[in-house]
C-alpha cells in the first residue's frame, strides 16, 4: 500500500500521491475526515516552499473522496474545489 493505491482517487497521480506518503498517509480510508488546509500547510513546511493552491484544492478533493461512499461527479474533478 502507499503511492500506488492513493492514485485512485481523482486527481491524483505519481507526484501527489508521494507527497501524500510524505504526510503520513499511506491509504485511502486514512484521508477520511483529514483537514485539506493543514495537509496544504504541513506540505509547504515539509518542502520548504510555496506551493501552487491546485494542491490544495485536490486534497479538498481526496478527502471529499475518503470521507464519503456516495460522489457526486461534479466534485471529484479538482477544479470544482477552488476558493
């Protein structure tokens, strides 16, 4: 388990999902109820460098993904999850 299983999720490919391992998390079902703004925080500290809001905005989506059975397909495409 790890990189490859979070790459399910929409939205997330061989990048993110490393930085999601990099986090802490290493399965789907662990993103569940996960706060997406402290994940975004502790990733920039982690690299030490601004990074782009998109990622944010995908993990709002991953964790949409974890937290819940039922999708509606509108929210598992990132870009619905902007400010």
């Amino acid at each position: 388990m790890g990189a490859k299983e979070l790459q399910q999720i929409p939205g997330v490919g061989k990048s993110l999902s490393k930085d999601l391992v990099a986090l802490g998390y290493r399965q789907v079902s662990e993103l569940k109820d996960a706060n997406p703004e402290t994940m975004y925080t502790r990733l920039m500290a982690l690299r030490g460098a601004h990074i782009d809001r998109c990622v944010l905005y995908v993990f709002r989506c991953a964790v949409y993904f974890a937290s819940n059975d039922d999708h509606d397909p509108a929210l598992l495409k990132w870009w619905n999850w902007k400010d």
